[in-house]
C-alpha cells in the first residue's frame, strides 16, 4: 500500500464499508427509543439524513457507503440544497449532519466528522414580532365578547396561557388536567427535548382556567371520541392539535387587534418582552420559557431597545431638534 493509502486509511473509520443507509436507521433509532426525542425532531433528522442518503447514491450511482460521505460530498451536497432552501434551512440540515456523526464517532463507528470542519450559513434573525400591551389585551378580551359558553370560556383560557405564562402552543395541547394547580396558581409543562418545567400562572389566568373548568364538562358530554386527560378539548370532546389553536389565534387577532395574522408564538413573544420592559431579570424569564440557551432569551433586549430609541425620538428635545434640522447645504 502506498504512503497515502496509509494515510487514507488511517482517517477512514472502522467500518467505512458500512451501508450509509443502515447507520442512519440506527442513529434514527438511537433518538426515538434511547434519547427520547419527539417525532416531530425524529421526523426532521431522517428526512434531513435520508436525503444526504439519496444524493450519495445518486451521485456514486450505486449503493452509499459511510466511507462515500466526506467534506467534498457534503458540500457537494449543501449546494444543492441552496438552490432551493434558504439559509436557515441549510444551517439546520448540516447540524442535523453533525449531530449524526457525532453519534458514530462516540460509538467508534467512525475516527471524524466529516462535517465539523463546514461553515454554517450565515442568518439574519429576524426580530419577534409582538403586540404592545394595549393591543395585547384587546386579544385577551376578545373572547368574551362573544357567547359560545364552553368554547369561549376555553378560548380565553388558552389565550392567557399563551400570553400570560408564555407556552408554546405544542407545550399548551399536551396539557393534562393533572398538569394544572389553581391553587398554587402553577402548570407544570413538558417543553423541547421533554424537558419539564413549572410554570406560574398570573391571576388572570387562573380565573379563566376556574371558568373554563367549570363548563369544560359540556364539551365532554357532546364529545364523539372523548380524551378525558386533556385540558382543552374540542367541541366534540377530543384533544385540540396545534393547527386549530393557530386558527384560534388567527381568528381573536383578527376580531381583538385587527390582526388576522396573529400567531400564538407572538403572544409568547409579547409575554417575554413585556416581563423584560416589567423589569424581569432575563435569567427568570429564561426558565419561564424553557430557553435551553440564555442567548435566545436576549433576543428580547434588542426589541426592548428598539421600542426604547422610538420612545427617545419621539420624546426627547434633541431628537426632535435633529428631525427639524434642515439638511446641510453642499
């Protein structure tokens, strides 16, 4: 063998003839059933793996081997996907990539990650939008002024938890009965990576979940497919999903705030800028969340400053001086 095929060889992993296909069934099984992860994660990691799987294959035009994929054929692989995907997307695939051969490496199926040494994409983040507090609890009221006796009372429930105690909407549809202390005026939440957490509920809250207890039976009685666990339940007595509490949401934008584009994680976005603005220390307003990074949580100063420079220049003597100056002569 020759000095560079030792060399080759030597960076090669263990068992680089190994069916590319048949690790990723067995790292896809790795999350599911030992680190618990969602579906909704299992179900992003194989569509991102199985779809280096495909271009490997294609582009090898024979069955991938893990030996295939090095730093060339994910790049090879990236580009392609940024002919049609945007930046986030890509950064999310290539850490999906990473995590993936990490997983190999730890378990000496292979020496390197092929894909530790790739650039991720630059992104613009994009500020949370959010309603200011007016606007915020015309939302909350909205509700009430309608007369569904059960469903409103359901509706401005949720609206509260959204807005009130910052859930994410996945968050606030696995919510079981169990999951809520009136008394001690607290949730408890199963969040990302089935992290749980205690959430307070403010005094509002509370008195909309009370209200929405006492007539949640009349749901329940007209119910075809009953789930006696869950906290907010359809007019026909099931589970609601996430795509009808989005609709929900869309419609009380619409009727409280004239915003038919409301999203529920702008209400949890309103929540945690108006904690910060309240004088909440961000590090409280991290494990109200569940952010597992302090470094999301800050995204909310730059909206806070935002708001604050508006205030400013709207306020200020010199600000308003410097939008009466007139432009400099050339």
């Amino acid at each position: 063998m020759t000095r560079a095929g030792h060399a080759s060889e030597s960076r090669s992993s263990p068992r680089s003839g190994a069916d590319l296909g048949a690790c990723i069934a067995r790292f896809i099984d790795h999350l599911a059933h030992e680190r618990r992860a969602s579906p909704h994660t299992v179900a992003a990691y194989r569509r991102d793996l199985e779809g280096l799987c495909a271009f490997a294959t294609e582009r090898l035009g024979r069955p991938s081997r893990l030996g295939d994929v090095d730093r060339l054929l994910l790049r090879a692989y990236l580009s392609q996907l940024a002919e049609s995907r945007g930046a986030a997307t890509l950064g999310r695939k290539l850490a999906s990539l990473r995590t993936f051969f990490r997983y190999l490496e730890q378990n000496a199926v292979t020496r390197d990650n092929p894909a530790a040494a790739l650039a991720s994409p630059k992104i613009r983040r994009r500020l949370p939008r959010v309603l200011d507090a007016e606007t915020a609890a015309e939302v909350m009221d909205a509700p009430r002024t309608r007369d569904d006796g059960a469903e409103s009372a359901r509706d401005a429930a949720l609206l509260e938890l959204l807005y009130g105690s910052g859930l994410r909407v996945s968050e606030l549809v696995g919510l079981d009965l169990e999951h809520v202390e009136l008394e001690s005026a607290e949730v408890r939440v199963l969040g990302k990576g089935n992290k749980e957490r205690i959430v307070p509920l403010g005094s509002k809250a509370c008195a909309a979940l009370e209200a929405y207890l006492a007539r949640r039976g009349e749901l329940r009685a007209r119910r075809t497919a009953p789930d006696g666990r869950a906290l907010f339940l359809s007019r026909r007595g099931r589970r609601l999903g996430v795509r009808w509490v989005q609709k929900l949401v869309q419609r009380y934008g619409a009727l409280g705030a004239g915003r038919p584009d409301l999203h529920p994680h702008a209400l949890r976005h309103s929540c945690a800028t108006h904690l910060l603005e309240g004088g909440a220390d961000l590090r409280v307003i991290q494990e109200l969340l569940g952010h597992s990074s302090l470094a999301t949580t800050e995204r909310y100063t730059h909206v806070s400053l935002d708001q604050l420079l508006a205030v400013y220049d709207r306020a200020h003597p010199l600000a308003r001086a410097s939008r009466r100056r007139p432009p400099a002569r050339p």
